[in-house]
C-alpha cells in the first residue's frame, strides 16, 4: 500500500472539511479551532466572549460552556490552559484556578454554572424557559445537577474506587455503587418523564447542557470500564431518547468529545484498568460527517508540532541517539500518516487495548 504524503493526506481533508482553524505556532495545541462564529465579527469589532480551556479538551465543564456558546452562535476566542502547568497570570486571575473561566463582555467569571448563567443574562435566544413555574424548575433542575448525586456516583462506579483514592474494592462494594447509581439513573427517568418531549424541560435548556458532557461520558465509559450499558438499556427508554435528540444538535456535534477518546482520557491519562480487551472505535455518523476529515486535515497541517510532541513525551528521546534521530522521525512520520483517518478510512473499526498504548 502506497502511504500519501502530508500535502496529498492534507487537500484530500481539506476537501471534505468546511470546519476552520488556526495556527499558533509556539503555542499549545499548535493549531486551534476557529469557533463557528467568529467569521460574523467585522474587522476591529470586539469579541464578546473569551473562554479560557483546558488544552487537551477533555474537560467536561468547559464543554458546558462551548455548548451553550455555539447553541447561542456567540463570536468567541479561546486562550488555553495547560492543566498540568498552569500559567501563574492564570491562577492570578482566576481564584480557583480551575477551568473554564470566561472574559463576557469584559467581565471575569468562573464555575461552568455561573458563566452558562451570565451567557444567559448577555445574549438571546434565550436557553431557560419563559414561563414562569417552568423556569423555576429549571433553576432547580440547575442546582440539582450541582449537588453531588449522579454525577458522583456514576464516576464512583466506573472508577470503581473510594473517595479516599484507594482501590481494593470488593464485589459487593462494587454492586452497591451500582445500585446507587441506577437509583440515581431511574430518578433522572422520572424527571425526563415529567414534561412531554425528549428534553428535561419539554424544550431544549441549559438544564440538558449542564448534564450533557457528564452523562455523555459516563455512557461512553460504563461498557469499557465495568460491561455496563446505559444506551440500549431498556430500563432508561427516556435517557436513551435524550441522548439521541442530542446527537442531533449540530452544536453539540460541534464540540462533543468521541467516545474512543472519552475511554482513551481515563485510561491514559488516569490508568484506569478496561474490563475489556477491544475498544470499539466511535463510528457515530462515521461515513456522513467531517469531523474525521477536520482531525485529518488538523493533523496533515499540523504534523510537525505532532511528531515533536511524540517525541517529547512518548520516552523515545530517552532511548535513541542523536545519530538515530533522523531515521526514527521518519518512522514516526510514516506511522503517523499510515494512521491519518482518510489514508486509513477507518476500516478496521476495534483494536486492542495492548495497540492503544499504555498510561502516559
Ligand atoms: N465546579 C467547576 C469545576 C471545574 C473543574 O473541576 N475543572 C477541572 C478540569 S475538568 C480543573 O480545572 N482542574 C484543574 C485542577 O484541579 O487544578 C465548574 O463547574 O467550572
């Protein structure tokens, strides 16, 4: 098989992708999306919003508020923060120093609930029900999603850990974090099933973008990490309508994370243990949509930054010489455009846990 070169890999992505980006060259990540609406600011006009995000984009919260931004269609800019190094002008800033955080309209604001709450106040169409008994059982599905409840207790089961970190839990510890967790699961039914509709309010609200990123990835990660399934469960029929009428939301496609890389973050990043030994790739819309050929055209464009980093934090500096350098680039150049979805196209759609690398 002929492997294409960057430049062919690149046009023929580019060809299937309307998506934009930038590069920031020197930055991290090297090349960022251009969010949907930027292109309505004129030239010298400012933009309202400027989110602040973690740079590998697993963060669940900041994902509330992208989805909230693109819903609106809000013009904004993204500045990055690296979670593993946080800049010190960030934790100046931000009293948390957690993200997101957000500049609305000049003003600083944090906590994914606050910002969502301030996008609300500043920009319409508005994303809270107008009606007045409606909106405020909205403001209190809002604080409910808050408190600790299913949120917890879903990372509970599928980290299988206490609390305290520590990790040698019995069955029976295990089974009560499930029993737990279904409870919460049927009381999420419940509420689904108050209004008509497949949206918690009867109509799309902030109240689905507050659960959307967490639920999105507890289902992803439940089948690989404990065989258990939340989507085609037949006890959660509402649950399982709701992320379907999610999937449809072309914001949401806009900035949702895949399921494959919602396993890959837990495993990698936290060393979480698969109780399975195939990880199925996301196949979601796969031969409709562009988003493999946005990844595709990112990476051909990008592929210089990519394979420094590769060699930066996969240990090979530590185990090649300086001689050797030129020859093990190469290679990682190849394998990288070899696994570049349009020379690929994905057509083996599982590999095993062994090919997707261990922790760090
Ligand atoms: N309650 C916060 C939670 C935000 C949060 O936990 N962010 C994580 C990333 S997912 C973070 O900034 N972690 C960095 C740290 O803990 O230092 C919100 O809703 O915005």
């Amino acid at each position: 098989m002929t492997i294409p070169s960057w430049e062919t890999l690149f046009e023929i992505a580019k060809a299937n992708t309307n998506a934009k980006w930038m590069r920031s060259d020197g930055q991290s990540p090297a090349t960022a999306p251009i969010p949907n609406n930027l292109s309505k600011i004129a030239p010298g006009q400012e933009v309202p919003v400027l989110l602040y995000k973690d740079t590998n984009s697993w963060c669940p919260y900041c994902e509330r508020v992208m989805f909230a931004l693109e819903e609106k269609e809000i013009p904004y800019q993204v500045e990055f923060i690296d979670l593993g190094s946080k800049p010190q002008w960030y934790l100046d800033l931000v009293p948390t120093g957690l993200v997101p955080a957000a500049k609305v309209k000049g003003e600083l604001i944090y906590e994914s609930k606050d910002i969502l709450l301030a996008l609300e106040d500043k920009f319409l169409p508005s994303l809270l029900p107008s009606e007045s008994t409606l909106n405020e059982a909205a403001q209190k599905a809002l604080a409910d999603c808050e408190s600790p409840g299913l949120i917890q207790a879903g990372y509970r089961f599928i980290w299988g850990r206490n609390d305290d970190g520590s990790s040698d839990t019995s069955q029976e510890e295990l089974l009560s974090w499930q029993t737990e967790f279904e409870a919460k699961l049927e009381a999420l039914e419940e509420l689904l099933a108050k209004y008509p509709g497949d949206y918690f309010m009867g109509e799309f609200s902030l109240v689905d973008i507050m659960y959307a990123p967490h639920l999105n990835r507890i289902a992803a990660n439940l089948p690989v990490y404990r065989g258990y399934q939340i989507r085609g469960n037949e006890r959660f029929p509402n649950l399982n309508r709701w992320l379907e009428a999610l999937e449809e939301r072309p914001a949401y496609a806009r900035i949702k994370s895949d399921s494959t890389t919602n396993n890959l973050v837990l495993r990698r990043i936290f060393g979480l243990q698969p109780a399975i030994n195939q990880l199925t790739l996301a196949t979601e819309n796969l031969t409709t949509n562009s988003y493999e050929m946005e990844a595709a055209a990112k990476l051909s464009d990008n592929h210089q930054a990519v394979i420094g980093d590769i060699f930066q934090n996969s240990g090979l500096e530590v185990i090649i010489s300086e001689s050797e350098r030129d020859l093990a680039s190469s290679a990682v150049d190849l394998h990288l455009r070899w696994l570049a979805p349009v020379s690929h196209c994905w057509k083996q759609k599982t590999f095993s846990w062994r090919q997707s690398g261990r922790k760090r």
